[in-house]
C-alpha cells in the first residue's frame, strides 16, 4: 500500500503507520526520519539540509523534494510505504504529485484520521517519553505507565514530558496544524484520493483502510 497519512499531532499517525507495517512490509517514512537519514549517510542533500538544521532553519522544500525523491526510490519502498507527517502544506503536496508522476508510483489514497481536540489535548499532556535518546519509548501516565513511576521499562532512563507536550505547547502545535496542514485534506479531497476516519482506536483506523484497499 502506498498512503499518505494525515491528522493532528496526537492523532495517532504513528501508531497507525506502525500497525500497518506489520501488515504488508510497507514502510513508515517520516520527514524526520528521512532528514536523518541523509544527514547520517553525509550525501550532498544531506549535508546542506544539516546546514539548516543545525541554524534552527526549515529544511527548505526543494531540498526536502530531492530528499524524498531518493528515498522513494530505494529497494524497500518497492513494496509500499506510508508517508507520516508529508506533505505539511499545499505547495509540498503539489511538488510530491509532479514527483510521484516523474518516478512512475501512483498513490492509493489520503487517509484523514479525525481526532476530537479533547482527545487529542489529554492525549499528548498525558504522554512522557523515554529521556534516552537511543531509545525514546513512548508511556502514558493513565493508559501505559512506566511499572515504575518516573523510570522507563526499556532501560531505566528517567522518562520526562517533552517540551512540546505541555498544554500550552499542544495548543500552538494545533494552531499550527489548522493553519497550515488541514488544507490538505481539502487538496486530496479535490483529487479524489481521501478517506477520512473518525475514530479514536488505531484498529478502526486499520479495518477502515483495509476495507477501502479491498474495494
């Protein structure tokens, strides 16, 4: 399956991308990650997109577009992939249609998963991570706490809340998201290519695209 997943922070994009995995060999590919990557591989891309990570800058798009070009094309997306925070805005969702149709691979569809801000807000306050950064495991404190409060299971590291996971910091992180990236359920709405599921449990979201995969 080749998807594009789309949502709030807090969604559950991630849980989603990694349950869906396991079910074809697709794989999860996130902007993040894929910046990473390249900057750990020392390619020329890479390189300058360090640059402007290193300044605190956005990654501009037509670095991230060649970025993605490369990735897309490497043996392992041959079986599907899963796009997990990209596109963020418009511009970027149109750069990825010329690129998908340059390198010959046709999307099956946007998935919108459509959380209640409510949701989402005790969602993310409540969750704490992992201090250690080679393992960052992911609790939270009402529906998966560490067995022993303040210390991960994994490996012991104290778990903190992030700094983006206050509520004030949630709020703006929205804010954003409206402003910026809910476009793009209206820009692959108009493409014909969207399912959105309003569902708070990530197998819901699975049996919903699993349904409109088989129809």
């Amino acid at each position: 399956m080749k998807l594009i997943l789309l949502g709030a922070p807090g969604a559950g994009k991630g849980t989603v991308a990694k349950l869906l995995t396991e079910l074809d060999g697709s794989v999860q590919i996130s902007t993040g990650d894929i910046l990473r990557g390249a900057v750990q591989a020392g390619s020329d891309l890479g390189k300058q997109a360090e640059a402007f990570m290193n300044a605190g800058d956005l990654v501009p798009d037509e670095l991230i577009m060649g970025i993605m070009e490369k990735r897309l094309q490497e043996p392992d997306c041959a079986k599907g992939f899963l796009l997990d925070g990209f596109p963020r805005t418009i511009p970027q969702a149109e750069q990825l249609k010329t690129l998908l149709e340059k390198i010959n691979i046709k999307l099956d569809m946007a998935v919108n998963i459509d959380v209640p801000k409510d949701v989402i807000l005790d969602r993310l306050s409540t969750r704490r991570t992992c201090s250690n950064g080679d393992c960052q495991a992911i609790y939270n404190v009402k529906s998966n706490p560490p067995k022993q409060e303040g210390k991960c299971d994994k490996c012991g590291s104290p778990v903190i809340q992030r700094e983006d996971e206050t509520k004030e910091a949630i709020s703006h992180r929205l804010k954003t998201y409206d402003e910026k990236t809910a476009p793009l359920i209206g820009f692959y709405d108009k493409e014909n290519m969207l399912l959105t599921v309003s569902a708070t449990s990530s197998d819901d979201v699975i049996n919903a695209i699993k349904g409109k995969l088989a129809s």
